[in-house]
C-alpha cells in the first residue's frame, strides 16, 4: 500500500525523447494470454451488524464566497483553467450536458488553504471567473465533488477536514453555472460545516450524490460524504448524509487493520444502491492482508436508517487505489495491482466480479461513464493516458496521451479527476502547480435532460438529448405529491430521441384542490416543482 506522498514531483525526467519512446513501449504491451491473468477475489457475508449510528449532529453556516481576478481560460489545452500566485493542486471535477463545475484546493501556506472554483457552460470552450471559498484558520485538502441528478440542487461536494479543528464543510451547488441561484434558504452556492471531534487523523474522503426528494431516505439527503481516518473508535470509516432542518445522519464502521489513504464512492440510481471502495491490510478479522475492501448496501427510500440493511463485502486482495463508478445495475472498480491497471466489473448490481487489466503500467487510476463508454485515466512517467471499454470493462481499446507536454503531470494521489469524458489534472509545466482541462476522448453518448416544467391543463415536460447520440426506451415519469386526487402519477417510455431533439410529455388529465409538489423523471434526470392545483389546472409553477 502506498504511503502518502509529498505534493511535488519526486522524480526527474531526464529527456522528453526518451521518455516518450518508454512511454510508448510500455503502456499497453501485453499479450492476450496476460489479460487472462487470475486476481485474487473473496466474497464475504455481510457485516450490517458491526455499523453503529453516530448521534445526530447539526449543520451551521459558514459562506465565505469571493470572486477572483479572472484567468487565462479558454479550450486550448496549452492554458491552465485554474492558476493563482499559489499552487493549486487535487482538482475534482463534475458535469451535465454542457455544464461543467471544477473545483480545487490553493495552498496558501502549511496551516491554510482556499477551495478555488470555476465553471464552464459551453462544454469546456470558455471558464467562468475563478471563485473562491477561502478561510484564514483552516487547511481543507484533497476537495471531492458529485453531481446530484437534481435541477434544484445540482452538485454536492466536501473537503477533508482541517485536521485541527476538525472541521468538515459541506458545498452546495443548486445550480453549478451560476453562484447565486438558491436552493430552499441557502445563497446560492454554500459552504455548511460541523465540528468532528472524534478523530485525531484524517487519511481520505469521497462524496457520491443523489437526488433529494420522495426516493430519497430523507427530505434533504442529497448524497453520502464518506471518511476514513482514526478516531475514537480506532480505524474508522464514517458515513454522512443530510437529513432535514440542517441535521446530518451518520454511522461508522471501526477495523483492527490499518486504513489506506484512498477511497472511491457512487451510488447507482437504477437500482438505489451506494457502493464503497478503500485500502485496507492486516485485519485478521476480515481476512484481508493488503488490498481494497468493497461493499454495498441498498439506499432505502423513506428510511433514514438505511444504513441498517445489508452490507454484503468482497476483498481485492493485492489491490491499491480504488475508483469506482456504478450504473444500471453495472459496478466498475479500477484498481493498480502490482504496477499494473485493473478493472473489476460486476454486471449483476455487486453479486458477482470478473477481471481485464487496462494497461500493464501505470497509477492513479480514475473511472467514468458516458453512455455505454467507460473511460479509465491514469498516469504513467508524469503523463496522463486514456484508455476506453466498449463491452462493459471486458476489452480495453490501446491507452493514448492527452497531455501536450512530456512529464508535465504532477503524479500523486487524488492529482487528477474524471467525470464524463471531462479531464483535469494537476500540471507543473510553469514551476508551480496549476489546474489543466482536455477531453479525455473522442465519445459519443445521449445525455437526457429535463429542460422545462409548464402547468395549465395538467402539467407537461420538455424531456431533450443534448448528447451527440441518439438513444431508444427512455422512461418518464410524472408525480404529484398532495393536492391531487385522481391522475396523481403517469409514466410512459420514449421510443427513439435522437441526439439534438426534444419531447414533450404530459400529464393529461388530473383533479385536484390544493398545493402541490411535482417530480419529473426523464432517464437518470429528475426536476421538481412546486404549484397549485385548481381542479384540472396547475398554476403558479
């Protein structure tokens, strides 16, 4: 298991030439018969019964936006998307459509830190100013970000706490190309925190978002944020999720091995299950010596207690570095194993694991979805490569560079993040370290949106693919909760929605008196509305 590295590249390259030629030799430079390689895979029962609840603990204030000069930021890769006077380095990144939210920490000295952001609208051609979180007292690091499947709360991220106040703040994006649209009674994008005074280290911290709403365990749940570290409870990871009137829920689960500093979450939204990936060794308990611990649990609607379901388990021994993604019943964790980069896929929702490796080089592997696309990203010799799955993980197409300039990747635990087909990595081509964006590929995908809610007789939604692929068999749904007594839920399926079009479905025919809270689902979208019901009309949306 890796140990933690310091944040400045420890190895020289000595010429780009040669570099580029081992490069180009090694990644990628195994026979079929080595894809056929055996990982050591253990199923475990699960272990529902060993997590505790925390108690209940609430969420206070603490906004500090500011604007920034702006920078140089445009779509050629040459240019940084985030720099200031100060490194910036552990960028994490999320996106819809052609929305796209980047978010980093900026190193003011050893004791603060800044949490520095920027956007683009138009599918990363152009970058928004950069905006700034900042903090005179405390040292955010290693800032994680989801997105939320939500058109009133669109994006959900976090930080690893200040390791000397403990200090855990929560970012809320209700919209992520706009820092004033509010949500409920937040201005706009908002930093909350509490105070976690039971640990006396923090090694890692992820967040996987989720739509709040009726499917959601509690009417403010708009994901889970996920700690590692030690605490009172010895090796401990920690599971967080708002609830509602600014209360967060938590539980834990404590290990007599050693915790890694590495962890990867998501949820799968088809089939209402939080998956989680980390580093483990030596816990003679579990049965695991040096390699990733993975688990699952169903994320129950209406239940704040979710949590106390099953929580079934599987060891990859020998693994390090996990990243995970989870879709329609699929699971993908990409893993380094012996210098190599592995894919563990499952696609039966976590009950079963099978294994192709990506490339017989490389480290800091990172994982996304784009339609039927998986995209793997990864260093090697300080470059980023690509590489792409068709088939559901099983073949991996030939990796390729996306960095411009030879060595210019700085190398180091959470230094890169991928969302979609969107890259961002931290690159010290300039002496210090500085954000860079590319596409992480050429891919072609449907993206489903929900672009407008309209009442009158009934209500009716503008369901539109502003992919650039056509897709079949996308499902909808209207809701309405209260106010309506006959017509309360219609669902159907779109048969074809090519790439650029637009539907629009309705409700037809209701009756009701009253207010109302109206949900739309289209795909993997979701909006929701609220208004007023008079008889067979909805006003006021």
């Amino acid at each position: 298991m890796r140990k933690k590295n310091n944040i400045f590249k420890k190895l020289m390259i000595f010429t780009v030439t040669i570099c580029f030629l081992i490069s180009a030799f090694n990644v990628n430079a195994f026979s079929d018969d080595e894809n056929l390689k055996e990982f050591e895979i253990i199923k475990l029962g699960n272990i529902n019964s060993k997590r505790l609840e925390k108690e209940i603990i609430e969420l206070n204030s603490n906004n500090k936006k500011i604007v920034l000069n702006t920078n140089i930021q445009n779509n050629n890769a040459n240019l940084p998307i985030l720099s200031t006077d100060n490194n910036c380095q552990n960028p994490a990144i999320t996106s819809y459509g052609n929305d796209i939210l980047v978010i980093a920490e900026e190193t003011i000295n050893l004791f603060n830190s800044d949490i520095v952001i920027t956007y683009s609208s138009d599918n990363g051609n152009s970058w928004s100013d950069l905006f700034a979180w900042s903090s005179d007292d405390t040292y955010e690091g290693k800032p994680v970000i989801d997105f939320c499947y939500n058109n009133e709360f669109e994006a959900y991220g976090t930080s690893l706490p200040d390791l000397m106040t403990g200090t855990l703040n929560l970012y809320h994006f209700p919209k992520m190309t706009d820092p004033d649209v509010a949500f409920q009674d937040s201005d706009g994008w908002t930093v909350w925190s509490t105070t976690l005074s039971n640990f006396d280290d923090f090694y890692a911290i992820d967040i996987a978002g989720y739509p709040h709403g009726e499917n959601a365990p509690a009417p403010d749940f708009h994901g889970i944020i996920t700690l590692i570290g030690n605490s009172d409870y010895g090796q401990t990871i920690e599971n967080y999720y708002e609830t509602e009137d600014m209360g967060i829920g938590a539980c834990y689960l404590d290990f007599e091995g050693e915790l890694g500093d590495s962890i990867s979450v998501d949820i799968d939204l088809s089939t209402e299950t939080y998956f989680e990936a980390l580093e483990l060794r030596n816990d003679e308990e579990i049965g695991i010596e040096d390699g990733v611990f993975f688990e699952y649990c169903w994320v129950e609607p209406g239940n704040e207690d979710w949590w106390e379901n099953d929580w079934p388990v599987y060891i990859f021994e020998g693994a390090q570095n996990p990243s995970l993604i989870a879709e329609n019943g699929n699971c993908y964790v990409i893993c380094e194993v012996e210098n190599e980069i592995v894919c563990y896929y499952s696609h039966d929702n976590g009950e079963s694991f099978d294994t192709s490796i990506i490339s017989t080089n490389g480290v800091f592997p990172s994982i996304s979805l784009v339609g039927d696309t998986l995209i793997c990203s990864y260093t090697y010799n300080n470059n980023v490569y690509t590489s792409t799955s068709e088939d559901g993980g099983v073949n991996w197409v030939d990796s390729i560079q996306i960095n411009d300039i030879e060595g210019s990747v700085s190398s180091e635990d959470s230094f890169m993040d991928l969302f979609g087909d969107n890259l961002v990595w931290t690159d010290d081509r300039n002496g210090d370290n500085e954000i860079y964006y590319n596409k992480a590929g050429e891919v072609s995908a449907p993206i489903i949106e929900i672009e407008s809610i309209s009442g009158g007789y009934g209500v009716t939604a503008k369901i539109s693919n502003t992919g650039n692929a056509d897709t079949t068999d996308v499902e909808w749904s209207i809701s309405f909760d209260g106010g309506v007594f006959v017509g309360a839920e219609k669902s159907g399926t779109i048969s074809t929605l090519a790439a650029g079009d637009s539907v629009t479905i309705s409700s037809g025919f209701i009756l009701g008196l009253g207010g109302t809270d109206i949900t739309i689902t289209g795909g993997s979208s979701s909006s929701s509305a609220s208004g007023t019901v008079l008889f067979f009309f909805v006003i006021g949306l």
